[in-house]
C-alpha cells in the first residue's frame, strides 16, 4: 500500500471576512470528497487568520503509485477548474510507498 498526499494553497481574492473563507473551504472540501473519495482537511497552522489564504491537505491510499500521482493531478486540475475564482499559488505532492 502507497500513500500519496498533497498539500494545495489557495488564494480567495473575493474574500472579505473569516466567513467567506469558510463557506469556500467547505465548499470546496466537499466537492473534492464527492469526486475523488479522498480525505481533505484544512492546514489551519499555516492559514493563520489570513481571510485570503487557504492551504488543504489532501490523502489517499492505493497500490499503484502511478495512480496516485495522476488522481492527485487531476485533483488539482478540477480544483482550477471549477473555481475559477480561486487562485493557486502553490502545489506539492509526496508518496509514501510500503506503508
């Protein structure tokens, strides 16, 4: 079993309150956990209170490494796709292989 994780920043230049983020962050989490079963969670300790900014942490587990990095690319495709009003300002992905 490999496991494949990725860490996403984001940066929501509509945003103008801690509310607007949030309705964003779950909006977004939510549509990522529909469409490509994975776990997503939200890196509060790099965020801090910075109402534009949001970083998601993102897993998943497989036996095909290959898979892995092509699931985690087309992640992140949909995630320019679908919100466009999203900006993204940085992303990594590391696999863990034998876990």
């Amino acid at each position: 079993m490999h496991v494949g994780i990725a860490r996403i920043t984001l940066r929501i230049p509509d945003s103008r309150s801690l509310k607007t983020r949030r309705q964003s962050a779950r909006s977004l989490t939510q549509r990522i956990r529909a469409r490509f079963n994975v776990s997503v969670a939200q890196d509060v300790e790099s965020d801090g209170n910075a109402w534009q900014s949001l970083t998601l942490l993102v897993s998943c587990v497989s036996n095909d490494t290959a898979y892995i990095d092509a699931m985690l690319e087309d992640l992140v495709k949909y995630v320019e796709r679908s919100r466009p009003d999203l900006e993204l300002l940085d992303y990594g992905s590391e696999i863990i292989r034998g876990v």
